[in-house]
C-alpha cells in the first residue's frame, strides 16, 4: 500500500481525490488549513507557509503517520480575486516551494500539484493563439495567481534539475466543478461571452482525482505539465458556432467535435492515460 500526502484534501478537488485514492486502495493523509467537511481519512491542520510545519507534515506526525510514498499538492487561494493580489502571490509561491523542497529532503520522489487553465492567457481577452489550446505555447499569465502558477511549473523544473530521479507533475486543471453545480449549465446558452473566459470548458471533480491517480501511477522522471478538462464544454451550441462569434479570427488547430472540448486533454490521455468519465449532460 503507497501511503499518499494530500495538502488541501478538504477542498474541491481535493476531497474527490481523497476518496478516489481510497476507493483504490492507498493509504491517505490530508494536511490542510481547514478541517474536512466529512472524516475520509487522518487529518492535520497545518499551514503550509511555514517551512518546519510542512517538513513535518510529509514526514509524519506523531501517530497520524510515519512518512510517505508521494505528495499531492493541492493547498492554495484557489483563484485570483479572493485575497489581494499580494496575499495570492505569496501563499501560492511559498506554500509550493515549501512542499517541493520538504519532499526533496524527506526523499519523496512522487510529487503532483495543482497548477493551472489561467496559464494559458485567462481570461481571453487577449485571444488565444489558436484552439484548441494545449501546452505546447509559452504561459500567458493576466493575474498574480496564475503567475504564482507558471513560476511554480518553472521551480518544478529547477528542483527535477537538482534531483533527478524527481517527478514532478503539474494539473492545469480547468474549472472545477460538482454535480450541484450543473442546473446552471443550461443557462449558459444565452449569451457565448459568459463562459468565453476558458473556451467554455470545464473539469468534473471526479475526473480531476482520476487525472491525480493517473499522474502518481505515471512512470517517469523530471517536470511535465497537463491540461486537464472534461472531454466536452460546457455549452450545447457547436464549437464552431461559438468560435465563429466569440473568436472569429483564432485558427483551428485541429477538425474537433461539435462539443468537444477546446482546452486539449490529448497529451493527458496519450502519455497518463487519462479518460474523463463524467459528463454535466447526464446530470441535467
């Protein structure tokens, strides 16, 4: 049994991949800020900006635990806007470093994180450089938070350069959402510029802990980054239609599906495995 930090497992995304890590058999630890909503697993309150707390927290706390085969990073001011500019930037960064380099010390060589759709150039008032986007041009950030995100995707690659036998991956997770959340979807419709933001894309919790559970079992070395969407949008208009009068001078990159999504997931699904298995049009 791999035994599994998760920082921010009471959070969105992080209590799914809890109970998904579970549900498959490992061993799970949640180190957050904020007590869990329900008790899946053992649980510490840390605080993830002070270097000794998160050194011990993925060394093992007293009889919580002792020690652990990889960490998944989740914890963070999960979106700009929240906090000011400043706070955002520092609590993301420093929080991210701590984890990294408490996990090179303790000789943890499994590391998945929570990076980032808003690298990308969110929220498109610049348009993108064509659709649908994928990870192959360089990070657009148009905040302080999604900065705090592709200088931690370039820290990972500076700690895999130290060390490496270290995998590092970085999620760039699209909008997460949960099934209450899809009776609003329909309503979308109405107006193309509402969603437009992230190419009308979005990632089910669940499927955001299957992408976590594919990138630990992901046989490799060094830093890598993945976007990772539900394989259709949000909107049941087509692409094209919605291309044609948000976006209308973008290229294609590629022939894709009326509804498929514009935030690219192949790299995801070629090199992890990745399989998105939830839909919001099966909920509403």
């Amino acid at each position: 049994m791999t035994r599994v930090v998760v920082t921010g497992g009471s959070g969105k995304v992080g209590r799914a991949c809890v109970r998904d890590l579970l549900e498959q058999g490992y061993e799970v630890v949640n180190l957050d800020a904020v007590p869990p909503k329900e008790a899946l697993c053992p649980f510490t309150q840390i605080d993830l900006t002070d270097f000794g707390q998160t050194m011990e927290g993925l060394s093992g706390i007293d009889d919580r635990f002792d020690g652990a085969d990889a960490v998944v990073h989740l914890a963070a001011i999960p979106a700009p806007g929240r906090h000011p500019n400043a706070v955002i930037f520092e609590n993301n960064m420093v929080s991210t470093y701590n984890v990294f380099e408490a996990a090179r010390r303790v000789g943890i060589k499994n590391v998945v994180w929570a990076s980032s759709e808003t690298v990308l150039g969110l929220p498109f008032d610049t348009p993108p450089p064509y659709a649908p986007v994928d990870e192959e041009y360089p990070g657009r950030p148009e905040s302080a938070y999604s900065l705090s995100k592709l200088l931690s995707e370039e820290m990972a690659k500076q700690f895999c350069r130290w060390d490496p036998e270290l995998k590092i991956i970085g999620l760039r997770f699209s909008n997460v959402m949960e099934v209450d959340a899809y009776q609003a979807f329909p309503s979308f419709d109405a107006n193309a510029m509402q969603r437009k933001w992230n190419l009308w894309a979005y990632i089910d919790a669940r499927d955001a802990a299957q992408a976590i559970r594919k990138s630990l079992e992901y046989q490799a070395t060094g830093a890598d980054v993945f976007i990772i969407a539900n394989s259709d949008g949000v909107m049941t208009r087509p692409n094209a239609e919605l291309m044609a009068e948000v976006f209308p001078d973008v290229p294609m990159k590629k022939e894709v599906g009326p509804h498929e999504t514009l935030l690219s997931i192949d790299k995801a699904r070629r090199l992890l495995g990745y399989d998105p298995q939830y839909t919001w049009r099966d909920e509403v």
